[in-house]
C-alpha cells in the first residue's frame, strides 16, 4: 500500500512540474484563434496564424501569417534578419529570400499570389487581429510581393510605431515536411535586442 502510494505522489507531482516547465520553455503560448497562437515580452506582442501553412506539408518553404505589435512607447523594427523558425527537429531556418520563393522550382509567385488570397480575410478582419484591440494597424510591411495584387512592393524593412501592429506573409524551408511537435517563430528587435519566441502546432491537412 506504501509503494502505491509512493507511486501515486511521483505522478502528481510530474504532473504539476511538467506544465511549468513546458512554459519555461516557452511552451505556453496563448490561443488566439483555431490556428493563431500569441506570445508577449516587453509590450512587444507577436501571433503566429498557420492556417495557410497547414496545406503546405509537402512544400520546400511554407507560409506563415506574422502579426508584430507594440503596446508601449517604443518603436519596433521589422526586417529579414529579425525573424527565424525552429521546426521540431531543433533546425533553425531564417527568413528566406524573395529569389527563393519567387522560383517555381521552390515555391513560385502565383503560388504566393494564390496565399495572399486565401489569408486577406485572416489579416483584415480574423480572429487573430483581435489581440491587438486598441492598437492602430500599420499597412505597410511586405516581405514577399504578391503578383496579382496587393502588397506589390517590398518594404522589408519597417518601423512600427508605438501603440501600433502591423502583419506579413513569411516563407521559411520546410525540410521537415509534415512533422508533428512544437514549431518556433522568434522575433528579435533590432534596436532593442527584445525577443519574442512563439511556440506553435501545424495542424497538418
């Protein structure tokens, strides 16, 4: 009866350890949509939205819908070499280049023509710009063009304002392919060195 007992505590107690270290790690990210995910450090606040990259399993690169906000007085700055994502394997991938996603063989312009339709409505009125209540929404980031309408210029280095957020369309390789686990998006603010790591699920189609 003592074993059992003894058993009985380990378990109750992995169970309330494990929950906080998931979230030291970074493993608590909040909800915010059926695939909008928020994290927040030092009023600087990022949502990762993967319902477009859920159907992209078997690409080379998959797109991500990216919101950056600041809720302080503090400007933010938005460039290439501020964003990376860590697949489930521990990988970590930059930004990748418009010459990358523009080449058919990878990725293709019509392809992202085709996402820029499919995530209008996610950017402009979804679930996920809800978190940014009270916040202005600065139109005028754009990684990755879109041939067949708006954004159509590049403007991949951005000051967002205090009190203001702003959403992009990131591409980053997928060598992984379909992989189960924990994704990470990390944010990193040039001027203030401000980190922000998201960590998220791809509900695979």
């Amino acid at each position: 009866m003592r074993k059992n007992v003894s058993v009985l505590s380990v378990l109750t107690c992995l169970c309330l350890v494990l929950p906080m270290a998931l979230a030291a790690q970074g493993g608590a990210a909040k909800s915010v949509s059926p695939f909008g995910f928020m994290m927040e450090n030092a009023g600087i606040r990022v949502v990762v939205d993967a319902e477009a990259t859920r159907y992209q399993g078997k690409s080379k690169y998959i797109p991500l819908v990216v919101f950056v906000g600041s809720s302080g007085a503090q400007t933010i700055t938005l460039n290439r070499g501020a964003f990376t994502l860590t697949d489930p394997s521990g990988a970590v991938h930059p930004l990748a280049t418009q010459a990358e996603i523009s080449d058919k063989k990878n990725y293709g312009s019509f392809n992202v023509a085709n996402d820029y339709t499919f995530v209008h409505k996610t950017i402009n009125a979804g679930p996920d710009v809800q978190s940014y209540n009270g916040l202005g929404f600065q139109d005028d980031t754009c990684f990755f063009p879109n041939v067949s309408g708006r954004p159509s210029l590049v403007r991949d280095n951005v000051q967002v304002r205090p009190n203001a957020f702003t959403a992009a369309l990131l591409y980053f390789a997928n060598p992984a392919g379909k992989a189960a686990g924990i994704y990470k998006l990390t944010y990193t603010d040039p001027a203030t060195k401000t980190v922000v790591v998201v960590p998220f699920v791809i509900k695979w189609k």
